[in-house]
C-alpha cells in the first residue's frame, strides 16, 4: 500500500525523538478539503472562522487561496496521517500591517491543530508540531520572524506561541475586510513574535 501523500513534495521534514516524523507539504484543496472541514467545523476551532462552511466551501477557500503570491497553506502530516493545517502571508500585504510596524523579514503564521485522537490530548504534541513549522519558515524559508495575531479570547493558542519562545507584542484590533473574495470581520487579536536568534540560538 503506497503511503498516504506520498506523490506530495515534502517541503520541510523533522523527526522528534518519542513523537515522530512530521512533514510540511503542500496544500491539495480538493483533496484535503474533508479533513480540514472537519476540523473546522468543530467548536473548538470557532476562531478560525469557518464553522459554517460546507466541505465544497472549504475547497473553495484554499483554492482561491491557491492563486495568491502572498498568502500560501499546507498540510502538516505526523508518520502520514494530517494533524495541522498551516497558512502563511506577507504582513505587509494582510490588515495585520495596519496594526504594527512590518519588518523586512517578517512573515505571518496562522496554525491550526487537528483536534485530538482517540488517545486524546498527548504531552508535547502542540511542542512538536510548532516546532517544526518554525523550522520551516525560519530556516527553510529564510525569514527573521515569525508573526502571529491569535483572537485575544483564544487563550490555548495564545499560551502555546507564548510557551514556545514567542514575545507578546501589542493587543490590536484588526480592521474589518469586506472584499468580493473575502470577508473578514473585526478581530481584538493579541500580537507575538518570534525571532530568528530566538529561535536558533548561537
């Protein structure tokens, strides 16, 4: 049996002694939609905004996503099986821009972690997975920081870049974005940053 996404291009690859193998891959809209749908259809992820999306509208999303130079998505996968969706963006091209002074260097995150399996929550999941797309962007991509701008009431993500080196910066409000493509209301989000050096130290 072929392992799952085994005709994707692995952009980023990184073993965690006790946990697995985690990969970065490219986004297939179509063919990652039902997972992703699932994800984000669930409570738990109210913040990401898509709760009453259908499956096809997902699709949609990400395939219109697809066709941007500045805002990209990818598929987290542990040992070949999807558990976090992954997009990234220039700031200076997303209303976070209108809220902080953008560096040259920056780029944005936004992580989503696929909810937990039948085994439930394990200890240094959230670790693991973050720590390998900061590899990504850091170090494969060759950014200086990482930018994050979780809703101020998402207090679990906000405590996970926190624990895992990020710098709160500022709470803002993010403007309302009400475009033919897109829609995006409002957001009291809380700013953090993670740099280079912070990072990778030494």
């Amino acid at each position: 049996m072929a392992e799952p996404y085994a005709e994707r291009t692995v952009l980023h690859e990184r073993t965690v002694d006790g946990f697995g193998t985690v990969r970065v891959l490219p986004l297939d809209p179509d063919a990652d939609a039902p997972a992703l749908h699932s994800w984000v259809r669930e409570e738990r992820a109210v913040f990401w905004g898509m709760n009453g999306l259908t499956e096809d509208q997902v699709a949609d999303v990400y395939a219109h996503m697809a066709t941007l130079d500045t805002h990209h998505a990818f598929l987290v996968v542990k040992d070949g099986a999807p558990v976090a969706l992954l997009q990234t963006y220039e700031p200076e091209a997303d209303r976070v821009s209108a809220c902080y002074p953008v560096r040259a260097g920056d780029i944005g995150i936004h992580l989503l972690l696929a909810p937990a399996g039948a085994g439930g929550a394990r200890s240094g999941w959230s670790a693991a997975l973050l720590g390998t797309v900061v590899g990504y962007v850091l170090g494969v991509l060759g950014r200086e920081r990482i930018v994050v701008d979780p809703d101020v009431r998402n207090e679990k993500a906000v405590a996970r870049f926190l624990t895992e080196g990020f710098t709160a910066g500022e709470v803002v409000v993010l403007p309302e974005i009400d475009l033919p493509d897109v829609y995006l209301p409002e957001k009291t989000a809380q700013l953090a940053f993670l740099e280079r050096t912070v990072a990778f130290p030494g």
